[in-house]
C-alpha cells in the first residue's frame, strides 16, 4: 500500500480564550473534536507563556522553546525578524524538513496579516541567508495581509496547490475585537468575532478536501491560539495595579485605555485551547488514524509542546 504523504496545516488564531471559544457558536471547530472519520487530539486547558504578549507566544509554539531560551519578548523583534539575543535555531517548518532549500520554500507558506509570525520564523531560522521580505525567507515563502479578509484570498488558492506541504495561516481578528471590546463571555462582539473565524476555518477545511490529490495525502491539522486576556472592567484593583507594573513599562501609551487587555501570567491570560486532528472526510478510512489517539489531552499540556 502507498504512503500518503504527510502535509501540515496550522491555523494560528491570536487572542481566543478557550472558554469563550466553548461559549461561541464555533461548529467547524466543534466538528473537528468531534469527527468520526480521523483522530483528534484537544486540550482547553492548554497553557501559553507565561509572558502573555503575541511575540514570545507565538515564538514558543513555532520553536518548542521557552521564551527564556528563544528570547524573543518584546513584539518588536518579532516585527523586525531580529532579535540579537536568541539563544537557539530551529522552527516548525525546518522540523518538518531537514532538507529545505530556498529553491524549494513554495512547498512551505505563511499568510496572515501580523509581520511578526514571519519575523520569529526568521529570527529562529538556521539559513543564515533568510532575508525579511514578502517572498522567500529562506526555508519558507510568507504572504503578507492586511485583514483576515484579504488572508482568506490569498489562502484559500494555496490549497490548491500540489507542492504545498505545510501552510501556516495567521487570523488576527479576534485579537483585535479583543482589545477594543473586552475578552470575555460579557463581550458580544468578541465572541461573534470567534464565530467569524469559525466560519473562515470552515471555508479552509472545505477547500482542503477539495485537493486533487487529497486521497494521496495525510493531513494533520493544528489549532490554536498564543494568549487569552479579560475584560479591563472586570479587573479589581490589585490587577490593575499589577498590570501597570508588570506591562506599563512596555506598553503603547494608548493600549491601557483598551477595553480588552491580556499580559499578566494569570489562567484568564494563559489559558487557550489545543486541537491535533488527522483531517478525514466522510467514508474515509485508513491506517494513518491510529497515529493520533482521540480525546482529551491529559495532564494539560504547554503550547510550547506543539512541535
């Protein structure tokens, strides 16, 4: 029997506590936990770093190092695709294969609208030649956006694509709705803002098994998220005190009027959600499901585990 070949999609949605993505209306991801035909994999109890800003999550997730190790903290240096002080090399897509060469980076993309996904890839890459810029960062091609909106279009006709081997698609919606209205189960706009992402994510899966060659292939799919958050006025006076100490130094002068904040090591700001699905459709069956085991991931695991 052939092996399928193995491929990766990892949706990475900013700023989406796991309650609240329980709380949303969220079907598509709901039917990813629950598929019959593949394996899924989930935690909602998943913890981020301890240092709750975008940069050294998502570094974390991408690297399978600790922020005291990649040293990425401020979003600037992830902005910037520099950070002098990282201690180690090594990312996703260079896990995925030790061989990648930049003529080859197409089978490796990552589109979304927030400069600092490429640029911690950049900053962990072990190719010396990797160059910030919208084509090629060496071991892999990124995609720059300006909204979810225009991530989806350019996306969507990646999946389509026969090279494709691993597609990094970053959403940043939620975050944004986030800080302007609060993250909570009391924000309206903040859990219809998860619903929209829902929906985007439904249209991913829906292209995916549309591939020509997807009976050829194995597709694991990852979802998850970099950091949780609260609503400012549910925080009494000790957080806010404890949030302008620990994040004022750092912070843009206008975010602390921001209804939404995230930055402390409290759950409400670390807890986000993990799910590791062998994607299926209907009917389908197959050896490959057994290299998952379904259900909930116990004890509860780190985002820096991913890879």
């Amino acid at each position: 029997k052939r092996e399928k070949q193995k491929k990766l999609l990892f949706l990475g949605l900013d700023g989406v506590r796991s309650d609240c993505l329980l709380y949303a209306e969220a079907p598509n991801i709901r039917s990813l936990v629950n598929q019959k035909q593949g394996r899924c994999s989930y935690s909602f109890y998943t913890q981020s770093e301890e240092f709750t800003l975008s940069a050294p999550c998502w570094a974390s997730i991408v690297s399978g190092y600790n922020t005291h190790s990649h040293n990425i903290i401020m979003n600037e240096e992830a902005e910037s695709g520099n950070c002098k002080d990282c201690k180690v090399k090594g990312h996703l897509f260079e896990y995925l294969d030790d061989n990648i060469k930049a003529d080859i980076s197409d089978r490796f993309v990552i589109v979304g609208s927030w400069e600092g996904i490429p640029g911690a890839f950049k900053v962990l890459s072990s190719n010396k030649d990797s160059t910030h810029s919208s084509s090629h960062l060496g071991s892999f091609k990124d995609i720059p956006t300006k909204t979810d909106e225009e991530t989806m279009r350019l996306a969507l006709p990646i999946l389509s694509q026969p090279n494709i081997q691993g597609l990094f698609v970053y959403l940043q919606h939620t975050d944004e709705v986030g800080h302007k209205t609060g993250f909570g189960i009391s924000s309206a706009p903040y859990l219809d803002s998860i619903s929209t992402t829902d929906q985007r994510i439904g249209q991913i899966l829906s292209k995916l098994s549309q591939r020509a060659t997807f009976d050829l292939e194995s597709w694991l799919i990852v979802i998850t998220s970099d950091h949780g958050g609260m609503c400012k006025i549910d925080m009494n006076s000790d957080l806010r005190t404890k949030f302008k100490q620990t994040r004022y130094p750092i912070l843009v002068p206008q975010e602390w009027y921001y209804k939404g904040l995230h930055g402390l090591e409290n759950r409400t700001h670390r807890n986000v959600f993990l799910i590791m699905t062998e994607f299926k459709t209907e009917g389908e069956e197959g050896e490959e499901g057994k290299k998952i085991r379904r259900g909930e991931i116990l004890p509860e695991p780190r985002t820096v585990d991913i890879v």
